[in-house]
C-alpha cells in the first residue's frame, strides 16, 4: 500500500469517529432492514488472500449484492461514484469489515453445576464478539428452539447448527437408530464420544446415509484418529486420538495408579500425550486424516490454563464480563467437568508448556501438506467465556506460526467448509449470507482489537481507549456490538448483586 493511500485511510479514520455517532443514530440494533449499505469498508474477505478496500459493500435483506470497489483518493475529494443509498448506512472509514466468524465448537448454556444462567449471557456474549454462526456439539432439545428462534430473529443470537450427542447404544442395531432418532428429532448433525469400534462404525455408516456431519471428541478409548480415517469422520474435536494413533506401543504409558474418571489424572496425563507420538507415525496419521478428508478443530483455548493456570484465573475481563454462575461453575470442585485444578503444579504445567509446542507444531504442519484446520472455543468450561474464547483462540492460532489471514480464514471459510455451507458462509463475497463484522482496527495487527474489552493506544502522549467490533451483522441484522457488551455488564453486575 502506498503512503498517499494510508495518509488517506488515517485520515479516514479519524473522520469515522466524528460520523459514528450519526451513522448509529440511523440504525436500529437487531432490525433487519431492506438494503444496508456500509461504506469505505476494508475488506479481509475469508478466503486467505489479503486485506483490500475500501469498498461500499451493499445488502439486500439477507444477501450481499454488491462490493463496489473506490479510488481511496476520489473519496477523499468527495469525487467517488459511490452506490445508491441504502435503507440504513454504516460508515466503516478507517474499519475492517470481516466475515462474521463462526464458532465450530460452542456450547449453548442456560446453566451451570445445575444453577440456572440466562441464556441470552451466552447468547449476546457471542455476537458482541463478532461471531454470527455456532456449531453447538451437545445439542440439546432447548437448542433446537433457540434455534429456530434465532432464525426468526425473535432472539439475539447467532445463528445455531445443532449437533445431538450420540450415546447409549449397546450394540450396532442401536447405534443406527439412535442416528435415525437424532435426525428425525432435527438435529443437523451428531457429537460423539470415545465408543468401541463396532458402535462407531454402524453409527458412522448410518449418519453417513442420513446427510449428517459428525463432530469427534475421541478420547482415551479403543477408537482414535485411524477409525476416523476409516469411517470418514468429518471432524476431530480436541486431539486426543491424534497423538495416540502414533504411539508405537499402542497406548501412552500411564502409570498403574491412573483413572480415566479422576479428571486430576485425565488432564494431568493429557499434558505428556503428545511427547510419546512417534513422528513417522505421526505424519502418516496426518496424512492420512488429510486424504480421507478429515478435518481438524484443535481448540487451543481450552486447555491453556493447564500450562499456566495463574493467567487464566487473573483475567482482566472477568471483572465486568464473568457472570457468577459461571464462575462458581470454574473453581476447583471433582464434581463439574473441566474444573479440575486440585493440586495442580509447576511440574504440570511445565509437561503442557511443551505439551503446546509439540500439538502446534502438528497442527502448522497438518496444513502445511494440505490438512483442513478450523476453529472452535468450547467456552463455559476451564476458565473461558463464550465469545472471548474463540477470540483467544485466533490468538493461539497466530502463535502456532499460522499468518494472521490464514487464522481468519480458520474461523470463517474453513469452518463453512467443516459445517457444508461454504457457498453461503464464511466469506465477504456477492451472493453470500451478510453475515459481517466491522472492526474498530486493524485485526490482521492485532487480534485484541476484536475483544468487547477493546484496547488501549497512546496517541499525543495520551491514552486512548480504541478498538472493539462495531457492528455484528447476521443475516444481514446489523448488531450494536458496544450496546450488547453494555447490557452484558449490567446483567452481570446485577447478577453480583443479587448474590450479595
């Protein structure tokens, strides 16, 4: 980019802070309007390739129509041919527009430890940070309705595809009819678990035949990453079952005090997995998921307080964002899953720290030959919210030495890919759902930006509150980002209160 043309987008910038106001006054949150059209928009568009603009990007109800791209310098001089007015306008000067991400791993929830939790903190805590579609893996009857109903827009909520679990069954005949039963009760696809390998491929074969996709969380089972291979699963959720297919004994060598039920043992042991992988082994693992089309959703954020569990209980955004439900629902206690800190040490953490090294550095080389990685946070467990989870996950992607583009397009077109709705999600293209969001920043800079605790700057030797995602847009409903982190903060600052 020459400097003509960022003297230009800076001064753009700071012209959007003096129209923002107005633009807003114009838009009403959560109201789909008939054309919306937002204006001198930087575009990273999903696909990989880099940032471009600025473009008037037109939608019409729930489609993008048009990205009209401007001479930056016409629009400077106000000689620019600029689109028809819209409906409603967002001014995005000096903003990044972006596919809304997608989150491949979430968790719906109206509770925790059994305390009910409002929905609509999990819900509005997604679209605040700028995600637009989930893939709930654990679906529920609740989640089918949330479902619907956020398809009506009757709720604020990103768009849900809702994954049942698959469990119970005894034997092959069972496991096909529970897949018939999870389709005929509309579920779009099936979360399973660690099961033996008769169950796993009846079920497979079945959901095979029924158009279901399938999200596996394999564990320390007598399945893992081969059975996946062979059955055609369509993602790996976690990792267990990756490392384990490459250990040359068969098992990881736990000592004869372990319990797979005692979670202090589960994730203590999880933290030493991936060192005992051969890694012959493992690229034939790698490449084998690779040529059987089997993708991979590592969740990086979630065990990340297993190698350094000070930082995850310390963060600074629980203070206004952390609703007490759920945060009763992280402290230490054998009986809610993930909370599994007691006794944790140095030594712990220190097996994950390298646990780390090792998983991101499959993970760099799983694309690297051609593997197809996505994106998920599975929040509501270890320490992570719904929304900043995913946002911490780009941030652990970026440091696995995956280019900043490329993790965008892990959270937008790669995730479309995952879920089967690649020609209508992930990307910022005409005919493509206007699903967006418009970021106060530069991202592909500094993924921070995107958090609703947004960043600090020094400009003129003073500090400047900057950054955060302006406007969500779903379906081409345009969300105030900014007003639903506020009613986030009063729903937890009144939550405190009431438990006073």
């Amino acid at each position: 980019m020459s400097k003509k043309i960022v003297r230009v987008f800076s001064f753009l910038f700071l012209v959007s802070f003096v129209f923002q106001s107005t633009v807003f006054s114009q838009i009403t949150s959560g109201k789909r309007y008939n054309r919306l059209v937002i204006r001198n928009a930087m575009i990273v568009d999903g696909s990989g390739k880099p940032a471009s603009g600025p473009y008037d990007i037109v939608i019409e109800n729930d489609l993008i129509t048009q990205l009209a791209a401007l001479d930056p310098v016409a629009v400077k001089e106000g000689t620019a041919k600029r689109v028809a007015a819209g409906e409603a306008e967002i001014d995005a000067a000096g903003k990044y527009v972006l596919p809304g991400l997608i989150n491949l791993h979430g968790h719906t929830q109206d509770e925790r430890g059994g305390t009910p939790q409002p929905v609509e903190y999990c819900l509005k805590m997604w679209l605040a940070c700028g995600i637009t579609t989930v893939r709930d893996v654990g679906a529920s009857p609740k989640t089918l309705a949330w479902r619907e109903q956020s398809a009506k827009n009757e709720i604020a909520a990103p768009r849900i595809f809702a994954y049942g679990v698959f469990f119970g069954a005894k034997n092959p005949d069972e496991a096909r009819a529970k897949v018939r039963e999870l389709k005929q009760a509309g579920y779009d696809g099936i979360k399973l678990f660690g099961v033996d390998r008769n169950i796993m491929g009846a079920m497979m074969d079945e959901a095979r035949k029924n158009g279901m996709r399938v999200a596996h969380h394999t564990g320390v089972e007598e399945t893992n990453a081969w059975d996946d291979i062979k059955f055609g699963t369509t993602s790996i959720e976690h990792w267990y079952g990756i490392p384990d297919a490459a250990i040359e004994s068969g098992r990881q060598n736990f000592p004869s005090s372990y319990n797979y039920n005692n979670e202090v043992d589960r994730f203590r042991y999880a933290g030493r997995l991936w060192r005992e992988a051969d890694q012959e082994r493992l690229m034939k693992v790698l490449d084998g998921m690779i040529a059987a089309n089997v993708a991979w959703n590592p969740t990086l954020d979630i065990y990340e307080a297993s190698r350094d569990l000070q930082r995850a209980q310390t963060n600074p955004a629980f203070a206004e964002y952390l609703h007490p439900v759920l945060e009763e629902f992280f402290r230490p206690n054998p009986a809610n899953h993930g909370s599994y800190f007691i006794g944790w040490t140095s030594v712990d953490e220190t097996f994950w720290k390298e646990n780390y090294r090792i998983w991101m550095k499959a993970l760099l080389e799983f694309e690297r030959r051609g593997g197809l990685i996505g994106a998920g946070e599975d929040a509501g467990f270890i320490y992570q919210m719904y929304g900043f989870g995913l946002i911490r996950e780009l941030e652990l992607h970026q440091e696995a030495g995956f280019h900043p583009l490329k993790v965008v397009q892990h959270a937008t077109s790669n995730n479309a890919r995952i879920l089967g709705q690649e020609d209508t999600l992930g990307r910022v293209r005409v005919g493509y759902k206007a699903d967006l969001i418009v970021v106060n920043g530069n991202p592909l800079e500094n993924f921070k930006v995107l958090y609703p605790t947004r960043i600090e700057e020094i400009r003129d030797g003073k500090v400047y509150k900057t950054g955060g995602i302006e406007w969500t847009i779903k379906d081409g409903i345009p969300f105030h980002a900014p007003t639903l982190a506020k009613e986030i903060r009063e729903m937890v600052a009144k939550a405190r209160q009431q438990k006073k």
